[in-house]
C-alpha cells in the first residue's frame, strides 16, 4: 500500500513551516488552544492574547488572579509543553486587564 494523501491541514502546516515561519504558527495555535489547555475554570479568568519570540501573553482580570495563576505557571506551561505545537512557547507571561485591550496584537499578528 502507498502513503495516503496529505489532509489540506497538513499540506497548510508543512507550507508554513517551509516559509519559516512554524514556530509562530505552533505559538499562535496554542492561543487558539488555550482554553482547552488550561481547562473552563482558568479559561474564565484568562486570556491567551499574544505569541511573539517564544513568549505567550495572557491577560488575566484581576490582579489577584494573576498571582494566583503565577503559583500555576510551571503546571501550566508544563501542560503547554506537552503539545507537539507547545515546544514553540519558552515563555508565559501574565498581565493584568481585559483581553479586549489586546485585540489589536491578536489582529496584527
């Protein structure tokens, strides 16, 4: 038997990464992720907002969830990790505030 045909997400994925630019992707699919990653009580109060340079942005709404989040963050990035695409993400960062404050950044890339 010959290899089956590639699925149009594969061939999308496979031209990303040829044009160099796979690490971004994998980033910005763990943003689109997030909620599943960290599950509907964290996904509540948080937002993944941002993947640049290794580094995925998440906003939190208050500032006490952030440091509670903070005591979490090597659990979470642990879990993050865990994804084939989750390699790309070196770093978590939490900021406090609305995640329509950085629609922008989501827009822009």
């Amino acid at each position: 038997m010959g290899r089956r045909p590639a699925g149009l997400a594969e061939l999308i994925e496979s031209l990303i990464v040829s044009l160099g630019q796979g690490r971004t992707f994998h980033g910005w699919r763990i943003v689109a992720r997030w909620p599943e990653i960290v599950g509907p009580e964290i996904a509540r109060i948080s937002h993944a907002v941002r993947f640049a340079d290794g580094v995925l942005t998440v906003v939190v709404e208050k500032d006490a969830w952030r440091q509670e989040l903070e005591m979490q963050l090597e659990h979470i990035l642990d879990k993050v990790r865990s994804l084939p695409e989750g390699r790309a993400v070196e770093k978590i960062v939490l900021r406090a505030g609305s995640h329509t404050e950085y629609e922008h950044e989501r827009n822009d890339g």
